[in-house]
C-alpha cells in the first residue's frame, strides 16, 4: 500500500509499505478521507511543543474510511467508520476521575502510532464509530468537530449572548456553526485574511471587527488564532460576566500580558480545551442529522502525492484540506 512516512523534520516521503497484519479486537480500513490538522503541520515543521513523535510514522489523525477486514465482533466488513484518534489508558487518576484527555499514557493514531495519511490504516475497535449518510470528505471533520464541542461545553452558549470569534482558520468556522446551532445570532470576529473574513460573513459573522473597534463587551469570547495578540484581544474584549475559551494552541514560547485585576473586575470566566473525550459520537449524529454543515471549510481535496505541498501550506485560500489516499 501507499503511505507518506514522516521520517523528521520536513522529511516526508510517499512509500509502498506492506499492508498491516491484523490482530484480535482490530480492523483494517480503507482510508476515504484525512484531514490535514495544524497538529500534522506543527509536527512536519518540527515545531517546539508540537506532539511527541517517533519517526518514522504515518502522520494523520482526522480521518474516516470503510473497513475491509476485521478481528472484531463489533464491525462487518463494509461499515463506514469515523475515528476517534486518541487512546486513554483507562487505569491513570484522569481517566478514573472522569477526565482521560489529561490521560498520563494518552496515545493517538497519527501521532504516535500509524494513521491516516495512507491508503490503508489498523484501528483498534474501540476507536472506530460507525456512521451513514455523509460524504467521506465531511466524516473527517468530525474530530475537530468533536473537540470544539468538548471546549463550548465548557463555556455554555446561550442565544442572547453577544459572541466574539478570533481567527476564521477551519476551527473558526467550526466554531461558528457550533454557535449558531446553540441559538446564538449576535456573532461578530476578528480575522486579517480578506479570503477568510469572506467566508465568515458569507456564513453568519454580523460583522468583521478591528481590533480598536468600539464593539469592546462580549459576553463570549473564543480564541482560535493562537497568537500573543490574539490572546491579549480576547481578554480586552471580554465583558462583565463574560467567559472566554482559549481554544488555539499556541507555541510554547508564547507569552502573554493579562491584567489580572482587569480579570477580577469583570469576574471573567476563563476556560482551555483539550482534545475530544466522548464527544466524537455527538459530532458523527449531529453531521448525520444534517444539525451542522461544515462542507464550506473544504477548500481542497488531494492525493498523497500533494501531501508535501499542503503541509507546506502552499495552496492559496488554504483552509480544510482533505487527503483522499
């Protein structure tokens, strides 16, 4: 099979591979659909913070396809599957306490163990969520999807609230139909790519705001842009009571200036998020039930061949690109 092994920093390569030998409680599929995360980039960049890697590995952990041979009770050869990337332990203080994403043997398939940039991926059965009437391509989505559900269940979104967004990348626009499907309409952002503040208003944005704008009291704000000045505008504009989610994942070289008795002041609620614990199967039903449309956050489709160039960001009007293996 064809497979894009990532051997270090900016060294991938598109190799034929033997196919992988299924064990007990596995199953083997046919990958349709991985979608290019900014974790696959920080990772090919080498980038300090980035997730642990071992090379050589197969990159890719948004991803979806039709399993083709099993070990497992649970799936037949033919079921369309979504994957949910991240293995818990089970046994740490975290998982047993309710709270696995902070798991102290967390692993993940296209991080740590082989994943999707391929044309045929192992899956442990427990991984895989069975799905129907959505197109491959969309499936993917469903792990961002998934996490950014785990971050606004954390900050609760409430039809009257007054709603700042912060970078309309793919999580952006995620996050915006996320907000709206909670009733949200008074939702306003801040983006400085014309093509992305395009797409924003063209799906809901009341309006595109500069950062010394008047509009300066939000009862919400979610930060995707993952920047010093990104974060410092989140806090500036929070309002009284406000609640603000820090969802991007900026370098750990980042530092920011918070005025801590600005915060006491307004009594803000200040939140981070971190991967998706149980909240795949919500993002898999909510993209069956037609509930959120995320086909718009596609801007390319690709082989593995163009995989180099799309980790290299070289595609113009780049959002959420998805390798067809």
């Amino acid at each position: 099979m064809k497979a894009a092994i990532f051997y270090g920093k900016r060294n991938l390569k598109v190799e034929d591979v033997s196919l992988p030998v299924l064990k007990e409680g596995e199953i083997l599929v046919k990958v349709e659909a991985c979608g290019i995360c900014g974790t696959d980039i920080h990772i090919f960049n080498g980038e300090e913070g980035s997730a642990k890697v071992t090379p050589p590995i197969v990159l890719g952990h948004e991803f979806c396809g039709t399993v083709i041979d099993t070990k497992s009770k649970l799936f037949n050869v033919g079921d369309k599957v979504s994957i949910d990337p991240n293995i818990y332990c089970g046994v740490c203080r975290f998982c047993r306490s309710g709270r696995p994403q902070l798991c102290e043997n967390l692993t993940a398939l296209g991080v740590n163990i082989n994943g999707g940039f391929a044309e045929y991926a192992v899956v442990p059965e427990k991984q895989a969520i069975k799905f129907d009437n959505i197109d491959f391509a969309e499936a993917a989505l469903a792990e961002p999807l998934a996490c950014c559900l785990h971050g606004l269940e954390k900050i609760k979104i409430f039809p009257t609230d007054k709603v700042l967004i912060i970078g309309f990348g793919p999580i952006g626009l995620i996050m915006l139909e996320l907000v709206k499907m909670y009733g949200a309409d008074n939702i306003f952002g801040y983006e400085v790519d014309e093509f992305r503040k395009n797409v924003a208003k063209d799906y809901g944005v009341k309006a595109i705001v500069d950062e010394d704008c008047s509009e300066e009291s939000f009862d919400v704000v979610i930060e995707c842009a993952g920047t010093k000045e990104s974060i410092e505008m989140a806090f500036k504009k929070l309002g009284k009571g406000g609640r603000v989610l820090v969802f991007s994942v900026p370098s750990p070289t980042v530092a920011t200036e918070i005025c801590p008795f600005e915060m006491f002041r307004k009594e803000a609620q200040i939140f981070w998020s971190f991967v998706n614990p149980f909240t795949q199967k919500l993002a898999i039903e909510l993209l069956q039930q037609g509930k959120i449309n995320l086909k718009h956050v596609i801007t390319h489709k690709i082989s593995l061949d163009e995989l180099l160039e799309a980790l290299s960001k070289k595609f113009e009007n780049q959002l959420k690109v998805i390798v067809q293996p």
